[in-house]
C-alpha cells in the first residue's frame, strides 16, 4: 500500500510543476516585454503626426470651401501662403508654388498634431465628443491668434516685404484653424494606445466582458 506522505510530495510536486507550465503559457500568450508599463510616447507622437497631416486637409478642404465662396477659386486662399515662397501674389499660379504651399500645410499640420495629440492622450484621456470638439475650437482660436498675430504679422513681412496673408478675412482664417484641431482632437482616441486590448487581442487570451 502506497505511503500517504509519499502521494502528498508527489501531488505537491505535479501542483509546483503545473503552476510553472501554466505561467510559461501565460508569458507566451501574453508577451509584455516590449509594451510600456507607462504612457508610450513614441506610439502617441506617430499618430499625432498622422492625425495632424489629416487634419491639416480637412483645414484645407475648409480653406477652398471659404476661398470658393468668396472669390470663386478654391485655391485662392492658398496662394497667400504661398507668398512665403514666391514674394509676391502674381508668382503664385504657377502649379509647382502650389504644391508646394500644400506640401508646407501638410507638414505643418503633422507638426502641430503630434503635441496636441500626446498632450491630450497623457492628461485628457476619455474626454466626451462635446468636450473635445469644445477643447477644438478653443484651442483653434489660440492658435489662429498666435499663428497670425504673433507670428506671420512680422515674420512675412520680414521675408518678402508685405503681410500678404492678412489679406485672407479673418473668419476664412480662424475657420481653418479651427477646422484643424477640431478634427485632431475628434479623431484623438483613434490614436490612443491601450495596452489592454492589445493584450485581450491575443490568440488565446481570455475574452474580456
């Protein structure tokens, strides 16, 4: 007949082996190495990048739309920004000046996004859609201020001799940025990175409920 303390450190030990197996499984199906215990910085500015350069062509479809209505050429308004690299507003029809000025729109947008997208991901996380298109045109005012006011009012003049874009009215202008951190700040949870669904999406793992 077999020794009863004989069974117990035979079933203490498939128990100590059994807990290892189901570890090793849980560590393959669960690889956490690589997925940052805090805020990933690096993933949120990438897609700030990517919502900025979107934003910043949803601000231009805003641009042409104003530049449509009132002078009857959506590119219009773009070739004010365009000065920057011509000097003057008769240079600017060329196709190449305006590609480029789109091109100079584009970056912009995505430079912009990044911040606005890491600083609203860190601190104002799960913000409700009214809050955050509240936030957006707050936010858009500022910096249709800054840009215009603070900025381009001494830097344009500076680089080609006139303030060709004060020219564009000032509603056009203020729409378009606002267009601008309204759709970043709208599309903001698209780039937010959760670690636990990543984890939840794993062949094998648990279904959350």
């Amino acid at each position: 007949m077999a020794d009863p303390a004989e069974i117990r450190r035979e079933i203490e030990s498939h128990r100590r082996r059994i807990e290892a197996l189901e570890a090793d499984l849980h560590a393959t199906e669960h690889p956490a190495g690589w997925i940052p215990e805090r805020f990933y910085l690096a993933y949120h500015a990438l897609a700030g990048i990517i919502i900025g350069a979107i934003a910043a062509w949803a601000a231009l479809a805003m641009n042409a739309l104003g530049s449509q209505l009132i002078h009857g050429d959506p590119f219009r308004l773009m070739r004010y920004y365009a000065t920057i690299f011509t000097g003057g507003i008769e240079e600017t029809n060329r196709a190449s000046v305006l590609v480029m000025a789109i091109g100079m729109h584009t970056i912009t947008g995505a430079m912009c996004g990044a911040p606005i997208h890491v600083v609203f991901s860190r601190f104002f996380p799960r913000r409700p859609l009214p809050s955050r298109a509240a936030w957006g045109a707050g936010l858009g005012t500022v910096m249709w201020l800054v840009n215009l006011y603070a900025i381009l009012s001494w830097l344009q003049p500076l680089l080609v001799g006139k303030f060709y874009i004060n020219e564009i009215p000032f509603w056009v202008a203020a729409l378009t940025h606002i267009a601008f951190t309204v759709t970043v700040l709208l599309v903001q949870p698209l780039g937010t990175f959760d670690p636990e669904s990543y984890a939840g999406s794993k062949p094998g793992a648990p279904a959350r409920g």
